[in-house]
C-alpha cells in the first residue's frame, strides 16, 4: 500500500515553493467488500496535502477487507502521509 502512495502521490506545488513538509493523516474506511469509503483529512499540513493525499486514497484498488474468525468485517483505516523536500 505504501509503494502504490509514494508511487502515485505528487508534492503539491504550494508546498513545494513554500517549503511546507511534515505528516498528513487520512482516515476511511475499508468495507467488508474491501471498498475504500468516506476518506477523510485527520490531519492536514496544508498548502494542498491534504488533497493530495486524499486523491491518491481514491485511487487505491480494491482491498482485502479485514477479518474476525474467518468473516469479512469493514475496517477504519489510518494513513501516515509524509512529506519531505530533498
């Protein structure tokens, strides 16, 4: 999962010039069909990471949804996004 993020995700412009790095935390939710659903920004740093976290959350495939003796359960998930400038 973590590939698929920092492989899709692009550092936002405005954080970029602004020198603007640190975490952003996204919370959804993993249905028990493995859907990701109501993707939402915990934490934001601003200058566009946020959305741009959250756009690659929507991007994500399907998922294996969670389990709890052997049954298909709907999960919350929370997503460490970092950002740093090199």
């Amino acid at each position: 999962m973590l590939q698929f993020i920092y492989s899709n995700i692009k550092y936002p412009v405005e954080a970029r010039t602004n020198g603007v790095e640190g975490t952003v935390y996204v919370s959804f939710i993993i249905t028990k069909e493995g859907r990701v659903t109501d993707i939402e920004i915990v934490r934001n740093i601003g200058a566009g990471t946020g959305e741009e976290a959250v756009r690659v959350v929507r991007l994500m495939p399907q998922w294996v949804p969670g389990r709890v003796e052997d049954v298909p359960v709907t999960c919350k998930f929370n997503l460490p996004v970092k950002y740093r400038l090199e």
